[in-house]
C-alpha cells in the first residue's frame, strides 16, 4: 500500500510539471464565426496578426453552436474572445453573463443608429454590428410591372393572376412563417410585444392574440378560401416557386439574392405594402460582434473591433462573403448593389427582432398559429387566441391562478410584518374580491407619508407586478394624506394595482329606517360612517325602533370589500337588538382590525 | 457486466509469475494512465467542474488498485472497458440524475460562488470619479505610461506608483506636441502606436497608473479612471451590494437569485437543487394535459410499427434476394445504399421529395390520378410518411442481418420438412421464421428502444408538425414522440434553455427505456433456450 502511495504522488507531481508544459498555447484573440463569415474573416485575421504582431485565430463553428456553446465554453475557459453573431442572442448572453459591454467611442457616429440601438440594451451597446437585414417586398417583375402599394393590391393581383392562368400563384407565404408574418401583421395593426416610451419591449404585453393580428390572419386566410394558397408551401417550397417563375410575389431578405440571381428570374425589390393601419414594417435584424465576459483580453478584443473591423476595407471583405446591408456607413456607401438600399428602404420604420429572452417562447406557437389557418383547421380566432394563451403560459406561467395575492412594499413593518418588501408576509396578502379576478386589501394604519408598493404573487418575487400591471415594473408610488387615513388597495384582473382613500358605510336591515330607500344598500349616502381621525369610523342614531337587526360594513360604496362579524371579510352578519325605540345606537368601525362593534343603550 | 467479470475470474486461475520485462511494461503503461488522468482531473477541477475530476480521480484509483494489488490481477483486464463505462457511461447517468434535483437551466448557469465571482469583476465609476481617455507610452526600460485626458480638456502623465502629474504644452523633456495635443516622446517615454500599442494591452489592461490614493486603471478602449468593483458580496448576512446603486440584494437559497427589497434581482442567478420540483412540474404541466397522452402513444406505435414493418420487409427482401445469381448480388448491394447515405440527406431529400407543391411524390401522383395524400399537412398521413421513410432507412439494415441468419439455418430442417410435405408457406411460418427471430429477437427488440427515442426522424422529416390544435404550452406536432416533445419543452419553446427538467425529463424516459432492455434480457433468454431444443 506505501508503494501504491508513493507511486501515486510521484505522479501526481509528474504530470502537474509535464503536461502544462504540452497543452496548447492560446492565442491572443480568438474568434468564432459561422462557415460563412470564417473565411472572411480569416483573411482578415491574417493581416491583423501580420500588420500588428498579435496572434489571433479564427474557429469555424456552425451559428447555432456558437449560441449555445458560448455559454458552456466560456466558463471552461475554452471559450473564443470574440463570437459572430445575431444581435438576438443578446437576451440570452446577458442572463448568462456571456458577454461584456463594448465602447466604440467616436467611430459610433460612422455606424447606422439603427444598427447600433439592436445592440444596445438598457442604454448600454453590446455589440460591434457589421450588418442590418430585413424583410423587403419581392417581385417577378414579369407578371406584376408595378409594384403594389396595399395589401389588398396584392390581392386582387393574385386574383387576376392565378384566375387568368398567367401564374400558378400570386402572393406566397410560408405555411410557419411567423418572421414573413410580422410585416403583414404590423400593416394590419397586430404586434408581438408592447414596448414602452423607450422602446424598451414589455414581456408583459403580448399582441399575438390581439385583433391586429388576427385581421391579418384573416387576411391570408382570403387566400386560403380562394385557392391562391395552400397548407404545404413550406420555406423550401416558397423560394422554389418564386424562383421559377410559379410565384409572383412573395416577403423575403436579402440572403436570397444570390440563389433569386442564378436562377435567372426577373425581380425587383419594394417597400413593404400599406394595410388598413398604414404601411407594415419588417422585423431588423442585425449581425455582429460581441466579446466574451470569460476572455481575458476583453480590452484587446474591444480595440481590435473599434480600431481594426470599423474600418471600411475590413467591412467591404465581409459584405463580399455574405451580402447584407453593412452597418457601418462608409462600407455602405462605397457598395454599387442598389438592392441594399432598397432593403434599407424597406426596412426605415422597422421593429427590432425583440432580444429579450421572452421571444424564444414565441416563435413555434407563433408560427403554428399561421399553419393552423393555412390549414384550416381553426379560425384566425381561434387559432390566434390558442397561441396567445400558449405563449403566456411559457413566458412563466403568467396567467396560472396565484395561490397568494400579496401587497408588498416599503410600509409591510408598519403592517406587523417582519420586514418591508416581504412577499410572503401572510398580514399583507390581498383577498379575492369573488370571480371577476380582482383582489383587494384595506388598511387605517399608516402613518401619513410617501409609500411604495407592488403586488406579489405566490408569496414570491418569480411573478410580480408594478407600475401600469407591467410583469417586473416599477413601483407604484402613493402617499397617505393623513394618520390613520383607510387606504384601499385594489389589484384587478389586468394586473394594475390602485390606490384610493377609502368610504365606510354601514349596510343592512337598518337603513330603510335610516332614510334609505332600501336596506342592504352599500350605495346608499346616509348611512356612511365618519372617520374620528384614529383610524375607526362611526355612525351614531337614535332612529331605529326596538327590534333585532343585522348589519355588516361596505367599503367604498360596492360589496367588492364589505367586513361581517369578528372582522371577517365577507364575514357572516352582525346581529344586535333595540330594547326600546329611540335608543341610542353607536356603530364603531375599527378600521385597522376591520371589526364593527355595534352599542345599543348604555 | 457480471457475466464478464466472472470470465476475467476464470482467467485469474492461469496466472503464472509473470517475466520482469512485463511488469516493467505495466508500470509504464500505468504510469502513463496515471499522468494523463491525473491531468485531466487537475485542468476539469480547475474549470471548476470537481464531480467530474471526482470521478476522474476515482476511476484511476480504481485503475491503480486493480493493476498493483496482486489479488485483483484478474480485473485488470477489464479495468480499461470498466474505466471507459464509469467515465462515459455511469458517470453521465449520476449528472444527469443530479441535474434532475436542480434547477440549472438559462440564468441559473453558475454555482454561487462563481456568480458572486463573475459579479466581482464588473467596474464601476464611483460618483465623482474621473473618465480619462488614454494613450500609452513606454520607455526603454519597458515600462508603461499613460497620457490621460479629462472631459475638461486637461491633460496628465501618468506612471505606476507615482502621483498623476499636470502636463503643461510644450513641457520641456517632451517633443512637439501633434494636432491631437499629444507628444511623441515625453520624459523619455515614446508614444506606443500601431502594433506596438496592440501588443502593449494585455500587459497594461491589469495595471494600475498613478499613487495609491488616485490609481487610475484601464476600463475600456475610451476609458481610464478610479474604477472599483461594483459587486460586494457579504458572507456572513449572505447578501450581495450593488455599490453603483447601493442596493442589497440578499440571496434566496431556494430559488437560486439574489433579491434586492423592491424584488428586482441581481443580473446573475446561481443553481440550486430543487429537490422534486422538476418531476412536479412534469406531473402537473403535462402529465394532466391531452398531448402527453397522444405523443406517448404515437412513441409506442411507432417504436413497434416502424421495426416490425422494417423488419418485415427486410425478412421480406432477404428471402427473395436469397440466391448468389449476379443479379440478386446486384439487386442486394443496391439495397445498402439507403443504409450507406448520410441519414440528413436522406430525411432533406425525401422533405423536398413528399411537398405537395414542389415534391415528385404528391405532383406526380396527382397529374396520374389527381389526388395526392397531403403527406406534411394532414396528422394521418404525415406518420404514414415518417413511417414510410423510416421503412426506407431501417429495411436494408434487417435485411442484411437477415440474410444472415438465413444462412445459418441448416438444409437439412428444410430437406426433413420437404420430406414431412410441409408447404413452402408452412415452412415459412414454422421453421424460417422462429430460426430468424432467434438470433434477430434481441436485435428488434434493440431497434424497437432505438426507435422509442428517434429523435432524428422526428425533428427532420417535419419538425414534429403539422402542429396540433387545442393544446396547451408548449406548442407540440402531431408526429412529435416523446424524446422530441422533450426536447421542444426544455430547450426550444420555453424562453429559457431548462436543463434541469430536460434531465428530469431524460430520467423518466431512461426509466421506460431500461423497462424494455429487461424485457429484453428476458426475451433473449427465452430465445436461447428455444434454440437449445433445436
């Protein structure tokens, strides 16, 4: 055994002084890009390394792997320093801490803003871009000379077209293409997310399901019921077709140009048509370079993108391999290709290819939703509606019955919670307010002052809610004008918490004799409490006539919020007898616990 | 495994002393395993993931026991394939098993300490800091400067460990100033341009400029200042201080986050085990909804229609191409070719092959009788088309084994049949086919597990569409089997990359699929005692 030990830690020696010594040497700068952009970029590489003494290398990975492996990679420390990429990995990159911010400083201003605001997020650029791409408006220049201005243009071409036997279709759409979707889609007023003042878009806000969208569901499936489409155009079947002449018009980007030219047909480029909520807008996408947060050469990897790849020739070397829009402006200019320009052109008002991490879960009930009503098999309603739901389930399960309401802010202690922003504090969890969704919570015991506050679901900050009913939003600021003011705080169904000063009345078989015109009436003004500026509201008669009675308090003149016996919300009624007519009776409503005691006689 | 460590016990009762030469050898080779692995345990645990270099260090003991204890020599001959299957294959099982518990997916990427590490190392400026932007200068000796300029125009030298010092224009030790302001050379120091500058900023990106009170660091290609670190982690209240915002946020063990009080969370999460919650999620997600039920039972039908029709037609061909005649030679040798073309151009061309509007299938079908089945688009048609092309894959393959194991059937049966004047068919069905089922039983059943988590097929022909209707998230296609339907729940449709329930997912899967390999077992010990009667 003391030979196997000794054996053994000689080894461990040996192999700790040998091996490292063999492993590979790194070099300075590592960058990894697709099979097209590698060779480009080698070239690239190789003058760099040659002009400036650094070592750097190109690895080509396939696109999908570089997204993936970034992550698993780079921890290991066999990451690349730079990754070619698209800018809606960004989402995804920063969850993971993949990547670090770049500054380009003064060479920004030769980039399109456009272009450097798909790499920006939160104020901050995260990317070098090189090149922008969007959808454009194709056509066989032989079959439709002019190009349409509507929608509805391109339908009644594609009528005329396929009627008349010209052309074996009109306008084609893949059957799942929600990207070539999202232009008709804008032109017809739907959306995918909200976005706020900023652009900034709302996870929260989700539009596929809105009436938007589904006019232009209902626009494709005119098609569909005429004949001019059919369930099995696939992407491979929509270039196909286009490309030899059996399709007259189609949305595409500029990745095709190179297969639309070698085939030989006839085609020219537009804007994008107009729809009943003005012209439709394509998604921008935008490709570029980003930095590893695991390399350790970040600052020699930002210089060699701002100083060595913002330079026209390296630009150009790049748009020859892979013929999309440069970003940078110079580039763009010295390019004769008319085409780019009218990409640009089409492209001007485009949304950004949202690169929040949310849009992963769009994409495949998204694009289903589209072959749902190629196909038939549902309306654009309902299938619109079922993607809808689909999306929001994943986005994290936002729509899922909340086993705990909780009103969460910076006053929770004042409430006997152990600590303010306590999601799970029992003393501050709202109660449902019946089937309409809504919750509600009232409390007399804060002391007059500037509050904050959110709403919590499950006792947790996963599901939370802000400002507007936005999923994660700001705090929703309210002030209490006076001690012991009773607050009322109401969470309905859209998300959106208010805040208002609250009412008390005194409901029951007493009001009728109270000068209402009915009993039971939360509504009614005469028989509202006044508050005594403790927090407590009262009401003192000597109206009623000897008798038994039962009363309950109403908050804010609905039963949404009313208090029975011992407190209780929605609590069994409390029932007191007059010994005498003309007795006084004193209702006393405490509004911290919410208990109304009722003294008849003394 | 235990059948095979018996046998290696068995050998142990040859052994004789063996020659020095040898011994020698082994010790070499030993030593040999020994430094690679120890190796490679050493740069894994480095990157952090120890489990895995555990299990390194683990295995080579086991190596290392085997090989110098004289009463185990018998193992040593299989300690490399049990090394090979504890690295490769118990190894992944126990992760993927552990990954189950957890809640590792996108966000929650990194144990807390390298969280709180990679937070570290963010910057900041504290308020009231200077942004300088740089130049950098050396001097013979090798050491850097910077030339730092503020906001207000103001220029400074700056040196390691010496207090920033006010530049004024044409200072005397500096040569001319150039149109940015700058000199080439001051106080011996020359302005690095060029490659010089290139090669220069990985040896000053971790240096600081100035004395301790000022010491100006590089932050960005436009930036130097005082920057600190912005992320503080405290480990005793456990909480973790953006000192940008002065936020804390405490650290919520059970969801793997940091959580400032307003409930935002700190940019980086940390992985956590979860105990059951994965298994939870799969139970109540989707166990209770309809597509589980309809995805299992396409798996099933699948896994058993798609390897008996196979197999069937396989039987099938190898009976008939059965004879040595050029043709039939020919006829077999063009039958391998399905099974000799990369399996991706196969799926790509028969896509293409079966689209209603450009495929040769439906077009041609239609101008002959004018219907074509909608092969992509209708639920029913799209399986017969998966089946039809994995009849295209897996057919040759049965038929090559088959032909086989016709081969092994003695004439002799066949002559005492034809003796007996058993029919052709009768034949067929009483001796052909259970003589084949013995040698190919464990094969199919093989296939059948094989074809239960066809990933392949799935994903390539149709993406698992056409997409059904009326289900919840996440959206799932009707040819969808369960290893697919896997992957679309953990990786493609939700907005995170969920690692953890994908392996709770796996482990389940794993679970039906070990089921079958006992069946299996069972199976072919039932065959081979049928053909001990034989």
């Amino acid at each position: 055994m003391k030979r196997l030990l000794v054996l053994v830690l000689t080894l461990c020696i040996l192999s700790l002084t040998v091996f490292p010594a063999v492993a590979q040497d790194r070099p300075d700068l590592l960058i990894w890009a697709d099979s097209t952009r590698a060779p480009a970029l080698q070239g690239l590489v190789e003058q760099f390394s040659e002009e400036y003494g650094v070592t750097a290398e190109v690895q080509e990975i396939a696109m999908g792997d570089i997204r993936s492996n970034l992550p698993v990679a780079g921890p290991a420390g066999e990451g690349p320093d730079i990754v070619v990429g698209a800018h809606d990995w960004l989402g995804e990159y920063i969850q993971n801490a993949a990547i670090v911010p770049v500054e380009l400083g003064d060479v920004a201003e030769q980039f399109s803003p456009s272009s450097l605001g798909l790499f920006t997020i939160d104020g901050v650029l995260y990317g070098v871009p090189y090149a922008v791409e969007n959808l454009a408006f194709f056509r066989n220049t032989d079959l439709v000379p002019e190009a349409p201005a509507t929608w509805d243009e391109v339908f009644e071409i594609t009528a005329e077209l396929v009627d008349s036997g010209t052309s074996q279709f009109g306008f084609v759409i893949a059957n799942n293409a929600s990207y070539d979707f999202f232009p008709i889609m804008t032109a017809f007023g739907g959306y995918v997310f909200g976005r706020d003042d900023a652009g900034n878009f709302l996870p929260g806000d989700i539009g596929i399901g809105s009436a938007g969208t589904i006019a232009a569901a209902d626009y494709i499936k005119q098609f569909v019921d005429a004949g001019y489409l059919n369930a099995d155009i696939n992407g491979d079947a929509q270039i196909a077709l286009f490309s030899t002449g059996d399709a007259a018009m189609t949305l595409t980007g500029p990745w095709w140009l190179n297969r639309l030219r070698e085939a030989g047909v006839p085609f020219a480029i537009s804007d994008i048509p107009a729809g009943p909520e003005g012209p439709g807008v394509p998604f921008i996408g935008g490709q570029g370079f980003m930095v590893s947060a695991f390399s350790e050469n970040q600052l020699l990897a930002q210089v060699f993108l701002g100083e060595f790849m913002a330079t026209t020739d390296a630009m150009l070397a790049l748009y020859n391999v892979d013929p999309r829009p440069p970003a940078f402006l110079p580039a763009l200019e010295a390019i004769e290709e008319t085409a780019m320009a009218e990409f640009q052109q089409a492209g001007a008002a485009g949304v950004p290819l949202p690169a929040i991490p949310e849009m992963a879960s769009v994409w495949g009930s998204w694009g289903n939703a589209l072959q749902f009503v190629v196909s038939g098999e549902l309306t654009p309603e309902e299938s619109y509606t079922q993607a809808q739901t689909q999306i929001v389930e994943l986005i994290g399960a936002m729509d899922a019955a909340p086993t705990s309401v909780g009103l969460v802010g910076n006053f929770q202690a004042l409430l006997g919670c152990a600590s303010d922003w306590a999601p799970d504090c029992e003393n501050t969890f709202m109660t449902s307010n019946g089937d309409d969704g809504s919750y509600s919570i009232t409390t007399a015991a804060l002391p007059a002052g500037d509050y904050e506050a959110k709403v919590a679901f499950d006792g947790a900050w996963d599901r939370n809610f802000g400002a507007g009913g936005t999923a994660g939003g700001d705090n929703i600021l309210f002030s209490v004008p006076a001690d012991n003011t009773l607050m009322v705080f109401n969470f309905d169904a859209d998300n959106a918490l208010s805040i208002s000063e609250g009412s008390v009345a005194l409901v029951g078989s007493v009001q009728s004799a109270l000068g209402c015109p009915g009993d039971w009436q939360p509504e009614c003004a005469e028989t509202e409490m006044t508050p005594n500026g403790d927090g407590a509201f009262t009401l003192t008669t000597a109206a009623l006539a000897a008798g038994d009675y039962e009363v309950k308090v109403a908050l804010n003149d609905g039963w949404a919020i009313n208090y029975g016996a011992d407190g209780a919300r929605n609590g069994d009624n409390i029932a007191f007898s007059v010994p005498a007519d003309g007795t006084e009776v004193v209702f006393t409503f405490d509004a911290t616990s919410n208990v109304l005691t009722v003294a008849a006689g003394s | 495994m235990a059948a095979i460590v018996g046998q290696a016990e068995n050998f142990g009762g040859f052994s004789a002393p063996a020659p020095k030469w040898s011994i020698a050898l082994q010790w070499l080779l030993l030593l040999v395993v020994d430094a690679f692995g120890i190796f490679l345990a050493v740069s894994i645990g480095q990157d952090g993931n120890w489990f895995f270099a555990i299990a390194i260090i683990l295995t080579l003991l086991l190596i290392n026991v085997v090989t110098l204890v004289p009463r185990l020599w018998p193992l040593k001959w299989v300690s490399p394939a049990l090394a090979l299957m504890i690295i490769l294959s118990v190894y992944p099982l126990l992760y993927t098993l552990y990954i189950a518990f957890t809640n590792y997916s996108d966000g929650h990427r990194f144990t807390k300490v390298e969280a709180v590490e990679l937070l570290g190392e963010r910057r900041y400026l504290p308020e009231g800091g200077t942004a300088y932007r740089w130049l950098v200068f050396q001097n013979e000796a090798g050491d850097y400067a910077l030339w730092l300029t503020d906001d207000a125009g103001e220029s400074f030298f700056a040196r390691p460990n010496t207090a920033l010092e006010a530049v004024t224009p044409n200072d005397s030790g500096s040569a001319p100033y150039n149109e940015d302001g700058v000199p080439a050379s001051i106080n011996g120091y020359t302005l690095l341009e060029g490659g010089a500058r290139f090669r220069a900023i990985n040896d000053i990106q971790d240096l600081t400029f100035g004395d301790a009170g000022n010491a100006v660091g590089i932050q960005s290609p436009q930036a130097a200042g005082v920057f600190e670190q912005q992320w503080v982690y405290d480990s005793a209240t456990d909480t973790l201080t953006d000192r940008a915002t002065n936020t804390v946020y405490s650290a919520n063990n059970v969801t793997g986050e940091f959580v400032a009080p307003d409930g935002n969370t700190a940019p980086i999460g940390f992985w956590v085990t979860v105990g059951f919650d994965n298994f939870a999620r799969i139970v109540s997600t989707t166990l209770s909804q309809g597509p589980l039920l309809r995805v299992v039972l396409w798996t099933i039908a699948f896994a058993l229609i798609g390897t008996l029709s196979s197999f069937g037609l396989g039987l099938v061909s190898a009976l008939v191409l059965n004879g040595s005649s050029f043709g039939m030679r020919l006829l077999r040798t063009l039958m391998i070719i399905p099974y000799a073309v990369p399996g991706l151009v196969s799926v790509l061309v028969w896509r293409g092959m079966l689209n209603a509007n450009i495929g040769v299938i439906p077009t041609t079908m239609e101008s002959l009788f004018g219907w074509a089945p909608p092969f992509s688009t209708d639920p029913g048609w799209a399986k017969f088309a998966i089946l039809l092309v994995n009849l295209w894959f897996a057919a040759p393959y049965f038929m090559l084994i088959a032909s086989g194991a016709l081969q092994s059937i003695s004439s002799d049966v066949y002559e005492a049949a034809d003796v007996d004047g058993a029919s052709r068919w009768t034949q067929f069905w009483r001796i052909t086919l259970p003589l084949v089922l013995v040698s190919l039983g464990p094969l199919l059943i093989a296939s059948i597990i094989f074809n239960f988590n066809n990933f392949f097929l799935m994903e390539a022909l149709f993406g698992g569409g056409p997409p059904m209707a009326g289900t919840s998230a996440p959206p799932v296609g009707h040819t969808d089997n369960l290893i697919s339907y896997t992957y679309r729940l953990a990786f493609a449709a939700g907005g995170t990359k969920d690692y953890g329930l994908a392996s709770a997912l796996g482990v389940i899967i794993f679970v039906i699929v070990g089921a079958l390999t006992l069946l299996q077992f069972r199976l072919t010990r039932t065959w081979e005692q049928v053909s001990e009667n034989v």
